[in-house]
C-alpha cells in the first residue's frame, strides 16, 4: 500500500523525562463538570468526587478552567482576586483537597492563570477608579483621555474580541464623564498595563502562591496580548483574520500585525516566569493560549527559556482533510522542532465549537461565533461524532502532547438549540444575538442517564439547559460497552501510553488514494480515511483501535485505525 517518504519530523525526547512533552491533558470547565453543592454550577468538591472517572480514562494532568472569585461576567475570565476561591466553587481548603486527590492518584493539575485583564470588580481596578486621573493606582490599567473636543471619543479605534467597542469611559469621583479605560474582551475585563512593573511584581506574587499551594503549572489565558504596541494606533483587522487574531498567514499581512496581538514585549514577561518555575521542584509548566499564525511566529512562546507549551490552534482549525491535515502536521513539526519543543494537539476547549459538530459544519463558521438555530451548513450528527472520532485517534497517535475537553469522551456535541435567554455568554450579549458565542459548548456534562440533570447534580438545577436526550451521552451508559465513545477513548490512552507514542518518531508513508493519510509511530502504523470511500486495509492488518466498525478488510470514510506493525 505505500512507500516510506522522507519525514520532516524526528524524536521528541525521552521517556521518563518532561512530562509535558507527550502527556494528555483533560481540561476540566468547573461550572459544568459536576455539581456537590445543588445549585446548579460546577465546584471543586463536583471534581473530587468524580477524580477516579479520570483516572480510569487514563489522562496524565488536568488544567481546571478559572474558579477563582469573580462576578462571573465572562464565566470566571473576569477575576476579582486571583488567589481565592470563588463561594460557588467551594473554598481554598476543597481546592487542596481536590489537588491531593488528583495527586495521590498520578494525576497532575494545571490552573488558569488570566494576566491580561481583571475584572472591573477587583480591588486594585476599584482602587483605580477612586483614586483619578494620574495616579499609581490608575497606572495599574490603561486609561487614556478620549478624542473629541470634550474626550467623549474614545482613543482609538480597536474592537472588543466579543463584538463592540474596546474602550469604556468612566465617570469620575465627582460625576462628570472621565477617563476611558482599554478592555480587549467586556467592559468588565478592563487591561492590564504590561508597562508598568507594578503589574509584573502582583503577578510573580500570584504565581508563587499557587506554586507554593503544589499546582504543577498554568495556562495562561490571551498570552499574546498583555504587552501594547506604544501609542495604542488605530488598527482595523484584515477581513479574513479570526477575532483572536488568527488566520494571518500570508507573511505581508504578517507584518501589518494587529497593535494587541502577538507583540516582541510579551516574550520578556514568560522568561521571568518561567525562571520562577524553573526555582521550583518537579518540572512546573506554562501552557500559551495564544491564538498566533502562522505555526513558527507561535513556536517562539515556546523557546527553550519561555514556555513549555502552546495549544496548536493552526491544527485546530484544519478541516477534516488529509491534505490540509498533512500540511499543518508538518508545518506544526517543522515549527515546534525548531525550538525543541513539543506540538500540543487539541480538538476541543471551552471558546471553540465542539469537534462532534465542527468538523461537519458545512458553511465557513468563525471562531467564537458558535452555532445556534440560524447558523448556516448546521452538521449532521452522526457524520460529525463519526469524524470526531477518527480525528481523535488520529491526534492521540501524533508525537507531543494533548488536551481533551471535557465531555469530548463521551462524544458530546455542540448544543445548537438552547433558547435565545439561556445564552450567556458576553458574545451574544455584546453583539445583540449576531453571533451565538460559546455556550453550546458548556453546557453540564451528563454522568447518569436517568438522574436529575442527567447526573450534574442531584437537584436537577443546571446553570445552561441539558438538551433532551443528553443522558444517552451519559458516562454510565457507555462505561464498559464496547465500540461506545467512552471505551474508544480509554483505549486509545491505554495505546498511547503502552506504545509511548507522546515521545515517538513519525514518519509519513504514501497512499495512492489522496483522501488517505498513513504515518508510522512507535509500532503502530497509523491510517486515517478522511474522504467517503472505502480502501483495503493493508494484508494480514492487526488492528488495534478502530474509530468505526469495520467492513471486513476495508477501512471506510470517516474512520482512523490504528495497526500493529
Ligand atoms: C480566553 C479564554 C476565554 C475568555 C477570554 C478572555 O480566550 O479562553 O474563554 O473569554 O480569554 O479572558
């Protein structure tokens, strides 16, 4: 079937070493995980209680989404004190309890750490407000005057990420309109200024008490935009580029490069912290959240003196296409090598619509515009937990690291239909329901099928609506039944651990049919059909993981199988 190709690709490092470098990580979203305390919001007692499910589904680390104390405007991205525990999510003492547990289980835990804003409700931007014009206080944030003969402009033209202005005026202590203040995401998240050391100081402090408490790590959230271009000049994104400040992969609009977005300070701030971790015992890491095109202008947050990883979203964006595959595998090789460090696959996460729906979308669908009733080329749900899954196995067979997203092991997809007034996200409000956001994507996990909010909790309270029929995606109805969602994912971890694929070689093969793509790793030979047509398994095929039932010899559209060889 196909003749060895050149590869672009070589090992990535040694067992044993580096955890970072080839483990998979189960990014928890606490307000929809599982709900102790009734009220309908996840907590921190909700993940302890069910600490052995992850166990057993074979994940090496967690990274839990923010739970600390926050009016909850962007879903706890809006932080009023970054070292405390919001009262829905429980208390310090059950987050040490829940980091003892997952610890004594093997399992490592990544926090969310949010350095480019805070909310409007945290003492030091209240301080600011207070305190006027000029001040230490408001040096903490950008405020700027605004335009116009009576600065009722604002100083620039820049958008929020969620849709509307990025600048807000105040008003002053005495009543009149004021200052106007930067937020790159709502009104409540107001910036950072990056210039000023102040700021840098408070965030060493933040870091050290978590790293004292025994996190083993971050992911830092916009990690491309904490540092400003001086001046703050207007910018309008071209048409084509994402929201998040992707898309940019032509190296002429490369260089007409967004004033917020991936700017040279930015790497500064991630050698100091990562010289505070590097103080630290156990290997303690940093993860970017930085939405950077293309794959080698994002491999410098991961130098070998910055972070340890950065989600690949280049990857996560491919359509289910093995040109388009094969192309950001090697270009992600490529990139990530060049700086000795890993490739982070990820499919799913809390912002993105989840990959059971995505990857059969049949219309262009924006990051962060999610998916609701309106949207055009709404995906067929059985085509589209078929792909899912065989870009599942696909990813987990790849060299380097990988997140998962909770509920993606039970094949959950995207919920399209929750009604206009359960939505909440600051998306849909800032946009008057233009774009639906990101709730379809957060709804409560099930764990039973014939519990109150399919096993959330036991009140039946659920801060955004289960669907009907949610509980035939429950955790307990799949555990233990072959060919289920839940099983395939097991036995994919149980695979990729035996076979150490995280820290493997790669190498491509070539198939006559274009639609195919077929690489070798650590004795497995891997094989993903990306189009409609079945092909012949190779002779005397051992087939270890299949993502579908198989015809037979044949390995059909849709489907990824993993072989002995
Ligand atoms: C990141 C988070 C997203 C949040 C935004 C603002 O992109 O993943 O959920 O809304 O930052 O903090």
């Amino acid at each position: 079937m196909a003749t060895e190709i050149t590869t672009t690709t070589g090992t990535h490092g040694t067992p044993g070493s580096e955890w970072w470098r080839s483990a998979v990580i189960y990014q928890i979203y606490p307000r929809s995980f599982a709900d102790a305390s009734g009220d309908g919001i996840g907590d921190l007692p909700g993940i302890t209680s069910h600490i052995d499910s992850l166990a057993e589904l074979g994940i090496d680390a967690i990274w839990l989404s923010p739970f600390f104390t926050s009016p909850q405007n962007d879903a706890g991205y809006d932080v009023a004190d970054y070292c405390d525990v919001d009262p829905i999510f429980g208390t310090l003492d059950d987050f040490d309890r829940m980091l003892e547990e997952a610890h004594s289980r093997g399992i490592r835990v990544i926090v969310d750490l949010v350095p480019n804003h805070s909310s409007d409700q945290h003492r030091w931007f209240q301080e600011a407000l207070a305190a006027g014009p000029g001040s230490e206080e408001r040096a903490r944030y950008i405020f700027r005057e605004g335009k116009g003969a009576n600065g009722e402009l604002p100083p620039n033209n820049w958008e929020s990420v969620f849709g509307g202005p990025a600048w807000s005026r105040i008003e002053e202590a005495d009543g009149t309109p004021g200052q106007w203040y930067l937020h790159l995401f709502d009104s409540s998240q107001p910036d950072f200024d990056w210039n000023n050391r102040w700021v840098h100081e408070q965030f060493l402090d933040i870091l050290r008490f978590w790293l004292d408490r025994g996190v083993d790590g971050f992911r830092v959230d916009v990690a491309h935009g904490l540092v400003k271009q001086e001046g703050l000049p207007d910018w309008t994104p071209p048409a084509e580029s994402n929201s998040m400040g992707g898309g940019l992969e032509d190296e002429a609009e490369e260089a007409a490069l967004s004033p917020y977005w991936a700017q040279e300070g930015v790497h500064e701030i991630y050698r100091e912290w990562r010289d505070l971790l590097n103080t630290y015992e156990g290997e303690r890491v940093l993860c970017a959240e930085a939405w950077v095109d293309p794959l080698h202008k994002l491999a410098k947050w991961v130098r070998s003196d910055e972070m340890h990883q950065a989600f690949n979203f280049g990857y996560l964006e491919t359509k289910w296409d093995a040109s388009a595959l094969r192309t950001v595998i090697d270009d992600s090789y490529e990139a990530f090598h060049s700086v000795g460090a890993p490739s982070t696959w990820v499919l799913s996460n809390h912002d993105v619509v989840r990959h059971a729906s995505r990857l059969a979308v049949t219309a262009d669908n924006p990051q962060g515009d999610g998916l609701g009733p309106r949207s055009k080329g709404l995906p067929d749900p059985v085509i589209g937990l078929r792909r899912a899954r065989a870009a599942t196995a696909l990813m987990l067979a790849l060299p380097g690291s990988a997140y998962i997203y909770q509920g993606e092991e039970l094949g959950l997809p995207e919920v399209i239909d929750l009604p206009d007034e359960a939505r909440q996200d600051p998306t849909w409000h800032r946009t008057n329901g233009e774009r639906y956001g990101r709730d379809g994507c957060r709804v409560p996990i099930p764990w039973e099928a014939d519990a109150p909010a399919a096993g959330f909790n036991t009140t039946g309270e659920s801060w955004l609506p289960q669907p009907s029929g949610w509980g035939a995606f429950a955790r307990a109805e799949q555990r233990g039944v072959e060919g289920s969602t839940l099983e395939f994912y097991r036995r994919a971890l149980a695979l990729r651990k035996e076979h150490n694929v995280g820290l493997g070689s790669f190498t491509w093969l070539q198939h006559d049919e274009p639609e195919v793509l077929v690489f070798r790793t650590e004795g497995l030979t891997v094989m993903a059909n990306t189009g409609a047509t079945p092909v012949p398994l190779p002779e005397g095929a051992d087939v270890l993981l299949a993502s579908a039932d198989l015809d037979g010899d044949t390995l059909p559209g849709d489907t990824t199988v993993w072989l002995a060889s």
